[in-house]
C-alpha cells in the first residue's frame, strides 16, 4: 500500500507528465495510436463485435448452437481485421501520396512494411479458424 509520502510525490510527477512538447514531438505521438493500433485486438470495440456479428449471420445464417456461432464470430473477426490492415494501408498510401515532397517519407515509407506483416498474420488466423471449421474442430478451446 502506498504512503501519504509516496502519494504526494506521485500527484507531483504526475504534474510534470504533459507530454511532448516540441512540435516533432506531439507530431510523433499523434501517430502512435495508428502505428501501434493494428496490433489491438477487434474483441475491445463493442462496435466492431456488433459488426463481426452481424458479418457472420450474413454469411452463415443465425446458428442455435453456441460453439458453432462462436466459431462463426471467429471467422467473421478474422475476415474484418484483414479489412482493417488494408484500410490502414490504404490510409497510408494516400498520405504519402499527398505529402511526396514532406520530409516525413522514409518514416512513412517504413511502416508501409509492417502492413504487410499484419496482413499476414491476420491472413493465418482467418485460414486457420477456416479449416477448423471445415473438419468441425473446436477452435474455443485453442488459442486464436
């Protein structure tokens, strides 16, 4: 448990703690939430799991049994982050293409690789839960 000590000296850090305060600074930390929010799994938005449900119904017709409309929900997740690298990247693009003479290109250029990892990645888990739903395995069980 903390101390009335280690409290106050807290609250007085957390007082220093603004954040960037060049302009290259707050530049680079805007980007962060989009560099880094590919890796955030689809799970934490309600909105997205309203669309990955509505996403597997469409496709798979409303299932009564629960493992089989979870299984369906994995399909539709995985089907979605793919969209979502590809909406990325194409963000990307846009932006580099607008900005060609902005000396951020090489920054802007680089990240352009890791899409493709993403993809990837996204890419196994969608082929993945795929085949186990073809062979009628219990992917809830495996970790995704």
């Amino acid at each position: 448990m903390a101390t009335d000590k280690q409290i106050a000296a807290n609250r007085r850090n957390a007082l220093k703690s603004t954040g960037p305060k060049t302009l290259v600074g707050r530049a680079a930390s805007s980007r962060n939430a989009f560099r880094h929010g590919l890796t955030k799994p689809l799970t934490d938005d309600p909105r997205t799991l309203a669309a990955a449900r509505q996403l597997a119904d469409a496709i798979f017709g409303a299932a009564t049994d629960p493992e089989r409309r979870e299984l369906h929900m994995h399909i539709a997740l995985a089907h979605l982050e793919i969209r979502r690298v590809r909406v990325a990247r194409n963000h990307t693009l846009s932006l580099l293409m607008t900005a060609l003479d902005d000396s951020s290109d090489a920054q802007t250029l680089k990240h352009l690789g890791s899409f493709d990892r993403y993809e990837r990645l996204a890419r196994q888990r969608q082929k993945r839960t795929i085949r186990s739903f073809q062979k009628g395995e219990n992917i809830l069980d495996r970790k995704t």
